[in-house]
C-alpha cells in the first residue's frame, strides 16, 4: 500500500515539505520532558524526527482529561534529519 499525504499529514520544515509517516506519539527521550514524536519523509526520502513540546502538564494529574489536540502548539515543532 502507498502512503500519501492524507494518512498523517505534510509539514513545512525550512523550505521543504515533509510527510508524516505515523501519528505523533508521546514519549520521554535522552532524560528530556515527554514530547510528542513521530517521523516524517521528504520526496527524497530523507527521514526525520518531528517533536512537539508538551504545553499543556495537565496531563499529569491522572483525574484531568485533556484532549490531544490542546497537549501541544501543534504549529510549533522542531525537526531533526535522521
């Protein structure tokens, strides 16, 4: 099966667009706070790792419930060539 842009949308990283390859996921890397991950392809096949900042610590108390889409400020991410 192909992948194509609508399975887990594109983004712009300096000038070139990337294509996810999954949904972001959290997680906890090299001792740094829980972030959102996942990664990401360009027409070159260039692979990426896209994080996403965690804004929203309500998460933390297990009795708040708190949507993914307010976890993060999805329009703010880094990018880092794998």
């Amino acid at each position: 099966m192909t992948q194509n842009a609508d399975d887990f949308g594109m983004l712009e990283h300096e000038g070139i667009m990337i294509m996810m390859t999954q949904n972001p996921y959290i997680d906890k890397k090299n001792n740094e706070e829980s972030a959102y991950y996942a990664t990401a392809v360009d027409n070159d096949d260039n692979k990426y790792e896209v994080r996403w900042e965690i804004t929203n610590t309500d998460y933390l108390n297990p009795e708040n419930i708190v949507e993914e889409c307010e976890m993060c400020n999805w329009d703010n991410f880094t990018v880092r060539e794998l």
